[in-house]
C-alpha cells in the first residue's frame, strides 16, 4: 500500500514540476534539410540531397529524411568528425542566470545576481570560448562556451592531469551542474562545464528558452546535436593542449544523450556518466512529459512514435551501441555509470532499462544506480543529493582506477590493458 501511495505521490509531484512553466512554445513540423545539406555535400552525399519539390510533399520528405538518418548512421564518423578550432581562448567575465522561465523567483534570482556583479561583489569566472565546427544560421550559438574549474596542481608532479566535461539537462540555466564542477576540483579533477547548442550565452535572442536544441523542426534537431558531440570533442582537443591525459564526460537527461553519441566516436572519453539514460530521441519526445508541445507538433502533422523514431534515429543512442563497445571507440577501456530514476515521466523507466541491459550484454564496464524519484524531482531535496553522490563517487573511483593503471603500466611494464584492469581488481 506505501508504495503505491507513494508512486502516486510522486508521479503528481513529478507532474506539477512538468507543468508550471507556460512559456513552451508549439512550433509547426518542419523538415530542416537545409540544416544537413552543408555536411552532406561537403562530404559527398550530394546524391541523397533532396530537391525543392520534395519538401512541398510530406511524404517524400519523410523518405528522404528516413534515407538520410540511416545515411548518417553508417557513416557516422565521419558525421561526428570536425575541423579542429583555431580560436580557442580563455575569457574572464560575471557569471549570468540565463533563466528559461519567467516565475517570479527565477527573476528575482535573476536580478539579484546582475546587481552582484554591477556592485563588484560576485567574482568573475574563467570560460573557455572557440568557435564550434558546425555553424548555424546565429553567430551566438556558434561560439562556444564552457565554465573552466581548473583544479589545483597537485603536489605529486608525476601524477597525471584529469579532466572531466560536465553538461546540464535540456533548457538548463547558466548555473546548472556548477556545484558538480567545484566538487570534482575538491577530487583533483578539473572541469568544463558545456553550454549545450543554443543554451544560456549561446540562445539566440528570439528566444525564452533552449527550444531550437529539440523542436519539431526535424534537421535542425539533428544538427544541434551533431554540434554538441563535435563542441565536447573539441573541448577534449583543448584539454589536451593543457597537458590533461585522462578525460570523462558526464552528461544529464539531454545531456546524457549528447555524452553517450561523444563518447561512442571519441575513444579518449573513458570515464563516462550518464544520469538518466534512454534509448531512441524519438521516444522520448514521443512519450516524454517535457516534450509534450512538441509531441503535439508532430502529432497534428499525421506522424506516429514509429515514424518519429526513424526520423531521428541518427541522433539516438541505440544507434551507437555497437560503435560505444568497438575497440575504435577504446570500449573496452571505458568505465560507465547510468543512473535512471523509478519514477520518471520524461525519459520512462522502460527505455532506461532498456540501456542497461544493452551495457549488460555489450562487456562494458558498467555500474547502475536507482534514483526513487522522477526525472524533475531529481533535482529536489533530498533526490539531488543522492544523485550527486552516485555521481561523485562514481567520478572519483573511476579517475582513480585510471591513475592506478597508468602506475601498473609503468611499474609492472603491463602492454594489454586486460592485464592491468585485472592487476586493479585484485589489488
């Protein structure tokens, strides 16, 4: 009987936090071909390009879009490579809010936060900016921008930089996972905490929340998430310059996905948290809370769960798993936690056990932990807590056992990195 009340509980709970903001916006179906055209013909897909006509005809665009997700997904490296940057800089500015929604205490927070820094009493942060590979029709989703939490030198010179990129749930605010980042500082691993494609800095000035990252519009969908893989390797590439050796990724809801589709094409990514997890994009938007106007989008266009699963299908972790366990994305040495919630109405129970069990049968060294809660309330008292915890605890053993095989190597002169892995585990 407790747990049935309880599930109710939550469930309500978990549905009025999905609720309470008005400012979700129903934008039309639209097919987006124009924002994978560039990739395409610059890599000679040209053929599969569609002509004017067929946009005018819904269900030829469905074809051809369909067509292209599984053109992209059997050449996806090459969809998730990138031109490394030649900008990147450290910039020295006031932190901001960026608030996604317009309840009164998000903008007296708000507020509070630009008369800090007007009045010199809120410190400057450091951030990391360069212009992202994948260009968008607006100069400021394009530049890049990412939190830098260096951690401090340690007094062991020989041991080894780590370094770990951190990006926040869908519409997060500014300050979304800082606390996280000044966390892993404390373990001795330094951060970059990510503005997603068209988040905080980076949201173009039409709108009130991050709704071009996910909306109905289909190919800009597909190349916002292109440009988040590409923006994390990148930010690998620039830890690499500071001397960082050993990399992780952690990534929540939208997030997730996003560290998931990385880390399947970057074998530097070993450490790899992903708290709450599922399998195919269109699933979620079909079933989730949280993506409900856009449900409704895509809904009154005559489109189906199956046909919305197709259509982005070349963003979708079930795509990748074989690639995430190849040797070329270094599976065998990748360590990862997935952390789903019971009672989750935006990314649902089914999907995220779904991840698991596809981890359980990959050989990828994996730990799952179980919030008791749902997808909005993790970030409440005390769910945000224990989720911290799994993801903390995780973080820190899983940079560590990386720091013990880069000792087993040198010391015992172990090549295979079984060999090592084994030497840890009994150790």
């Amino acid at each position: 009987m407790f747990t049935k009340w309880y599930a109710r509980w939550m469930y309500a709970w978990e549905t009025r936090l999905t609720t309470r903001d008005e400012n979700r916006v129903v934008r039309p179906l639209e097919w987006g071909f124009e924002w994978i055209v560039p990739f395409l013909e610059a890599h000679g897909f040209g053929s599969v390009v569609p002509g004017p006509e067929v946009e005018r005809d819904n269900a030829a665009a469905e074809d051809a879009m369909v067509r292209i997700n599984e053109l992209l997904i059997r050449n996806s490296s090459e969809f998730f490579s990138y031109t490394r940057p030649a900008d990147f800089r450290l910039e020295e500015r006031h932190p901001q809010l960026y608030p996604t929604n317009v309840r009164p205490e998000t903008l007296a927070k708000d507020a509070e936060l630009k008369r800090q820094a007007a009045e010199g009493k809120l410190p400057r942060a450091q951030f990391l900016r360069f212009t992202s590979p994948e260009r968008t029709p607006y100069p400021e989703n394009d530049m890049v921008n990412a939190r830098w939490y260096p951690a401090p030198a340690h007094k062991d010179p020989a041991r080894p930089k780590q370094a770990i990129v951190v990006l926040p749930q869908w519409n997060a605010d500014g300050l979304g996972h800082n606390s996280l980042c000044a966390i892993f500082n404390r373990m001795g691993i330094s951060a970059l905490r990510l503005s997603k494609p068209y988040h905080d800095i980076r949201r173009p000035a039409e709108l009130e929340r991050a709704d071009y990252a996910v909306s109905a519009n289909i190919g800009r969908t597909i190349s916002a998430c292109r440009q988040a893989v590409v923006d994390i390797r990148c930010c690998l590439d620039w830890l690499e310059e500071q001397g960082y050796e050993h990399f992780g990724v952690l990534g929540t809801s939208l997030g997730s996905c996003y560290a998931y589709l990385a880390s399947a094409h970057d074998p530097r990514l070993r450490v790899n948290a992903f708290n709450h997890a599922s399998t195919a994009f269109g699933d979620v938007v079909w079933v989730g809370q949280s993506t409900r106007h856009i449900r409704q989008a895509v809904q009154q266009a005559g489109l189906t769960q199956e046909r919305v699963r197709a259509l982005w299908s070349a963003v979708s972790p079930v795509s990748y798993y074989e690639q995430f366990r190849s040797p070329e994305a270094n599976g065998a040495g990748k360590n990862v936690l997935v952390v789903y919630a019971d009672y989750d109405l935006t990314f649902p129970r089914e999907y995220s056990l779904k991840v698991v069990e596809a981890f359980r049968r990959s050989g990828v060294r994996h730990e799952v932990r179980v919030l008791p809660c749902g997808h909005y309330t993790t970030g409440e008292t005390p769910y945000k807590f224990i989720d911290g915890w799994y993801m903390g605890s995780f973080v820190y053993r899983a940079f560590k056992a990386l720091r013990q095989e880069k000792t087993l190597k040198g010391v015992a002169g172990a090549d295979e990195p079984h060999e090592v892995e084994e030497e840890i585990l009994s150790s």
